[in-house]
C-alpha cells in the first residue's frame, strides 16, 4: 500500500466475527495494485453497537463497507435506498456511502457466483440448476441464476418451510424458469441431480469444523457433464467437491466467488473500472 496521507480514504468490513476473513488482506492487495487511495480494515461490531457503528463510519466519511454474518439482514433498516438484487436477496453485503451522504444497500453476492461461472465457461441460460440450501447464499444463488434465464432450478433444504419461502420470494424474478424445491429426503433427488447440468451446495455443511460431511452422499449422482460448485471455501477442497472430482465433474470452490463479489463491491465504492478476471488471477496467486 502507498503510504497512508490525510486524504487515504476508510472502506471495511462489518461482521462478527471478522477475524480470518480473507477480505482485507485481499482488499488491500487490489487497493495497491491499483494505486487506489484507500485502506481496507475489518471491524467486528456487537450487536448492540450496530447501528452506531454505522453512524459513526458515516460521519466519518467513509466511502464504503461490506456487511458480513450475521448483519447482512440487520443493516437493512439502516439504508437509505436498495438495489434490485439487494431487495431481492433481502441481503446487504455492500454499504456505499454516497456523496450526499446515504447509504446505499447492494449486493454483489449474486454477480460474484455469476462471474465465477461465466470465468469457467458455464452460460446457466436454459440449463437445470440444482442448489442445495435455502438460506441468505442460496437466494443470491438462484437470483443469480434467474437473472441469467436458467431453464430449471430446484432448491432442495433441509427445511422445507425456508425453501418454500425463498421460492415464493423469488418467483416474481423468474422469466419463464422452472423453480421449483422439495426437502432433502424428496424421493426425486437423485434423479433430479443426476439430471442437472450444474449443481450448488450453498449450505454450511462441509465448512471447517464439519470437513468430512458432504450435503450429498452418494457420488452416482455427479459426472463428467456436470460443473459442481461448493460456496464453502475453508477447506478447499470440501469432501462433496472431491466426491463430485472423483466422478470426473468439473468442479469450482467458493473462493473466486468471494473474490469476484468483492472486487464488484471495490468497484462501486470507487467507481473505478477493471478487469475483474485479470485481478481475480493477482488475487488468486497472492493468497496462495
Ligand atoms: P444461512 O443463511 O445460515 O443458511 C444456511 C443453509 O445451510 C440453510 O439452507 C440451512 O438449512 C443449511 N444447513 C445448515 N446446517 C445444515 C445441516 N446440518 N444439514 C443440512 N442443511 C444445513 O447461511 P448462508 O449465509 O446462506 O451461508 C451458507 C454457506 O455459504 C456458508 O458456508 C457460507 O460460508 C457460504 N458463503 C460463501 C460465499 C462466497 O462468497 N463464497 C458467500 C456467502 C456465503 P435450514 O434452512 O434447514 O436451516
């Protein structure tokens, strides 16, 4: 980073906890990369402190923030206005600070898991989709995926009543997709899978701590035609990444999209323009 002058301008994060978030360090790199006046730090706010928290980083002029667990749906109340997708997801994981001074809630969630197929050559127009999970990722998923007109999406949860609920939510985003959800232990699933062109986990399970569970446990389902993406990136590989590998599925971690939703976020915060691959590539070999 160049050195920090009294015009370096303050961006972050808000979450708790943000200790191991992979964000500043690669926030930063990007910063000096670009030769970008700014300084990324990570902030782990109480929850009772929240809303002060975000007072405060107002008044303090700064330029932008992203919002991480479990304040995503939290901020929601503090924005003055909300993108599409934000609204949408009913998830803020990006605060840019506007010149009059609000806030102004997106998220870029959905455009990071996008881009990060469109890098590995996956166009989701009119192609099944399988998603695991119903939670705040799983609807930035499948928003996704109905913005870019895939031909069928099924959700599958854990909890039925949450993937009904995402379902509903998302419907009126659906220009002619086929969505549709059923629980884990729906008898079609297999068949449902087996058929699916691409398939997401975007449930917790597999995260560190829990690295030798797999939402799916039987590998017929996956082959060579399929791409198989888990959002988990700690640990990379997840054990249903190297079951679904095993198969010969082309399969991707949730790192580039971290990468990707962040570099979108840095790009609203400065308005400055490019190549998000070209960096993800930088951003890739430097956190290695
Ligand atoms: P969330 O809102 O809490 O949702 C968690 C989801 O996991 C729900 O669908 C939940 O099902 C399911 N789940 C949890 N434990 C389960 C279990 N034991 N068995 C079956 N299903 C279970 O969390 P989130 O924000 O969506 O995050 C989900 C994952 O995505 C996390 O691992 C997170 O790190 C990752 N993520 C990655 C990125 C990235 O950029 N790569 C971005 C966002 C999130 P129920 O509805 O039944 O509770």
């Amino acid at each position: 980073m160049d050195k920090i002058t009294s015009t370096t301008r303050l961006l972050g994060l808000i979450g708790n906890p943000v200790k191991g978030s992979l964000s500043p360090e690669f926030q930063n790199f990007v910063i000096d990369r670009l030769n970008l006046g700014y300084v990324y730090l990570a902030f782990s706010v109480e929850h009772e402190l929240l809303v002060q928290a975000i007072e405060g980083l107002r008044a303090l002029g700064t330029s932008g923030l992203n919002v991480t667990v479990p304040y995503k749906k939290a901020v929601f109340g503090e924005m003055d206005a909300l993108s599409d997708s934000a609204k949408a997801v009913s998830a803020v994981n990006t605060v840019v600070f506007q010149e009059n001074g609000e806030l102004r809630g997106e998220n870029t969630d959905w455009l990071g898991f996008i881009k990060s197929l469109e890098r590995n050559g996956f166009e989701p127009r009119d192609k099944r989709c399988f998603v695991f999970g119903a939670g705040g990722a799983a609807a930035a998923v499948v928003y996704g995926l109905l913005r870019m007109n895939a031909g069928r999406i099924f959700i599958a949860n854990r909890t039925l009543e949450n993937a009904r609920y995402l379902v509903d939510k998302l419907s009126p985003y659906s220009d002619g997709t086929d969505l549709n959800c059923g629980s884990l232990s729906w008898p079609g699933l297999s068949e449902e899978l087996r058929e699916s062109d691409l398939i997401v986990n975007a449930t917790s399970v597999g995260m560190t701590g829990d690295e030798g569970k797999s939402i799916c446990d039987d590998p017929a389902v996956f082959g060579s035609n399929q791409i198989v993406y888990d959002l988990i990136y700690n640990p990379s590989p997840t054990f249903f990444l190297q079951m679904a590998s095993n198969e010969g599925a082309r399969t991707i971690g949730g790192l580039e999209m971290l990468i990707l939703q962040g570099l979108e976020s840095l790009k609203l915060w400065t308005r400055v323009e490019f190549d998000s691959f070209e960096m993800l590539n930088d951003v890739k070999s430097f956190l290695r």
